[in-house]
C-alpha cells in the first residue's frame, strides 16, 4: 500500500530528567520540537502561543512530573504604564544608543556575553560557552531574529538582546549586559525599551520567558504589569497578589 509522504508531519520528543535548576529537590524534563522547513516561522507562532520558548532551533515547554510551577509570562505592551522606578530607569539610560541589527555574533558582543556570564551565572552551563557556542545562540535562528545592541555615548557597546518577532509580539530569547554597569538597571532597561518597540510596531504582546513565583531568579518580570500567564487553559491575566507587584504606576503617553 502506497502512503503519500508526511511532509508537514511534526515530532515532539520529551527530555530526560535532570535536577530543577530553580526549585531544588525538583526534576525537570521538558517537551521539544525542532523548527525545521518552509513553515517554521507559522509553527513558531503557534507554539508561542501555547507556551513554547525558542532556543537555536529548539522550541521547549517544561513537561516537569509532579510539578507546574513554570508558566510563560507576556507583558501586554499596548496596555502597559511605568511605574516610578521604571520610568527613573528610563532616564538613568536616556543616552544609550540602540540599534536593532540581524543576528549576526561579534566579538565584541561575546566578550560583554561572557562577563555577564562569570558575574551572574558563574558554574551553570552558559557559563561554560565559548565564542562559537555564543555564535550558534545568536545565528542559528530558523525565524525572524534580530539582536539589538545599546552603546554608551562613546559607542561603547553596554548590553545586547537576542529578539524574536511573533504574529503578536515580541519575544524576548536571551538578554546580557556590562555586569559592572549594574546600577543602570539594563537588564530592566532592555525590557522596558522592547515594550516601546512592540507599541511602535502595533504589536500587542512582549513575551518574557518562563516566571515561577517565589523565585528570585525570575522576580523581575512580575515587575511588568499587566501581565499574562500561560496556564492549563490558556493564557489569563496575573493579579498583583499572584505576582507580589504593588507599586503604584504612573501613566504613560500613547
């Protein structure tokens, strides 16, 4: 019997179990997909949608036994207003320079990646990356990239983002900055400046990654209200009790 070839066919494997980098005593497996073809840009959206994280070609949800914890959290953009402190972050940067190129790795960009590495993930896998390993992070994409770069006032490269755009949003894959330049907040500052970018291009939605309460890891991103998250029935807003997000904020000019 002749069967016609399963040419938009997909594969999800599952990953074996390791110890939970975030919650300890806990094992993580995750859920894969490789984005492959004509048609990873489309399937990317949709796993988006569903929760999924990218990384290189990889799109990954925790698949954790016993445990739901993670959720993938969005800012909605269109609805977001600073709060006091975001908006003295916003001024304490007001000289940086942005610009917003193709995926393509530097040296210059590793050598701020591995500093940020040594002083903030000093013994977890990243930190062990080498120039390569960092070009693959950026330039193997098999969607639409891109990698925004801030300079200081002497073009002094700062901090970079690796960002991907969605039917919706943007997504938010890997972020590292001068780890002496820790007062100026940049790693707040790159979000801050994505949801701009998101408004500026119509886009509703500025995806954060995974966010698990309690974790001090993660607790940044429940600084950015309002905010989703992706649960078992689809994605609902977060209240500040759920996230412990109080701060009053201020309005925003549309």
């Amino acid at each position: 019997m002749k069967h016609d070839p399963l040419h938009n066919a997909r594969f999800f494997f599952a990953t074996a179990p390791l110890p939970c980098p975030y919650l300890p005593g806990r094992i993580e497996r995750r859920v894969v997909t490789e984005l492959m073809g004509r048609d990873a840009s489309v399937v990317h959206d949709q796993l988006s949608l569903a929760g999924f994280r990218r990384s290189h070609n990889i799109a990954y949800v925790p698949a954790c036994p016993g445990c739901q914890a993670c959720h993938a959290v969005r800012v909605r953009a269109d609805e977001f207003s600073p709060s006091r402190s975001h908006r003295r972050i916003l001024n304490r940067n007001s000289d940086l320079r942005v610009e917003e190129k193709a995926p393509e790795a530097t040296d210059e960009q590793f050598a701020v990646f591995a500093a940020y590495q040594d002083s903030r993930h000093a013994g977890g896998d990243m930190a062990k990356m080498d120039s390569q390993d960092y070009q693959a992070l950026v330039e193997d994409t098999p969607v639409d990239t891109s990698l925004v770069e801030f300079r200081d006032p002497d073009g002094i490269l700062v901090a970079g983002c690796l960002i991907d755009r969605v039917e919706n949003g943007l997504s938010a894959v890997y972020s590292f900055f001068d780890p002496e330049l820790h007062r100026n907040s940049l790693g707040t500052y790159m979000i801050l400046w994505m949801i701009g970018r998101a408004r500026e291009l119509n886009l509703r939605y500025v995806y954060l990654g995974f966010w698990i309460a309690g974790s001090s890891k993660m607790s940044y991103k429940a600084k950015f209200h309002p905010l989703e998250a992706r649960m078992a029935n689809g994605w609902r807003a977060l209240t500040a009790e759920e996230t412990g997000f109080g701060e009053p904020k201020t309005a925003v000019a549309r």
